[in-house]
C-alpha cells in the first residue's frame, strides 16, 4: 500500500468514527434545532450543551470530509498536490459525482468556518450559525456516503 493509499484509509476510518458522533449529536440535538435567537439565550445549560456538542461534532466531522474530499481529488488527478481553494474542492468532488452540488458544500464549508473563527454575541446571529450548519446535515452525511462508494468503485484503495 502507497502513503497516499494509507492516508486515504486513515481518513476513512476517521470519517466512519467521527460520523458515528456526528449521528448521536444531531439526534440529540433534533429535538431543540432549528432554534431563534430569543430562545436561544433562554436555554437551560444543558440543552445549550447539547447544541454546543452538535456544533462541535459539526466542525470536526466537516473538516475531516473536506480533507478527504481534497485526498480523494488528488487521487483522481494523479497525486497532484496544487493548492486547492475550498471551492476547488467543491468543483472537483461534483465533477467526480462524491458531491452532488458544489454550492451545498460550499454552504456547509462556510458554516463550519463561521462557527470555528466567529462568536457572535448577538442570539440572532449565533442562531443563524447554528442554523446553517444544521441546515447542511444532510449534506455532511450525503458527502461522507459518496466519498465511501466513490473510492470503493474507483479503487482508490486496495
């Protein structure tokens, strides 16, 4: 196996970890999400708990899928190692089928970059982040499946 075929292989196993916390959070969280800014700040500690352990769960599980969405685009051209924007990624996983449409992912980017380098102190705008990145769930789940099924059918590892 190549360095490149191990890396792949441990990122995949990362994801499959990661997304098993991924599911508990967002049934956990299922119950108060979406949310509004008003009722935000009037939560009782532990749901505010259980939306930060989503949250959490959120920005790890969408970056470890966007490096492996990056592994994945350079396996596909050859071990090519450019500097690839986020958007980059995007365009190439949707013209390799792992992502069904650029723009969601770029959506879910976003939202796992708004909640890591910003704390809005507003409710109105805390909510909206943990809107968004609720929003992009499905997206986050969808991606992680097609990464799965795309290496497999690719043979990207042995």
């Amino acid at each position: 196996m190549t360095p490149d075929e191990r890396l792949l292989v441990d990122h995949l196993a990362a994801v499959d970890r990661l997304e098993a916390g991924f599911d508990r959070a967002v049934e956990r969280a299922g119950a108060l999400l979406p949310i509004d800014g008003p009722r935000i700040d009037a939560l009782p500690i532990e749901a505010e708990e259980t939306i930060l352990a989503f949250l959490k769960r959120y920005e790890q599980f969408e970056d470890l899928i966007h490096r492996t969405l990056r592994l994945v685009s350079q396996a596909m051209d050859l071990g090519r190692r450019d500097f690839m924007t986020p958007r980059d990624v995007a365009n190439r996983a949707e013209k390799f089928g792992v992502v069904e449409d650029a723009e969601d992912w770029a959506n879910a980017v976003r939202a796992r970059n708004a909640l890591s380098h910003e704390y809005p102190l507003d409710p109105h705008k805390r909510a909206g982040q943990i809107n968004a990145a609720w929003a992009a769930v499905p997206t986050l789940t969808s991606v992680a499946r097609n990464i799965r099924q795309f290496v497999k059918q690719e043979g990207l590892v042995p």
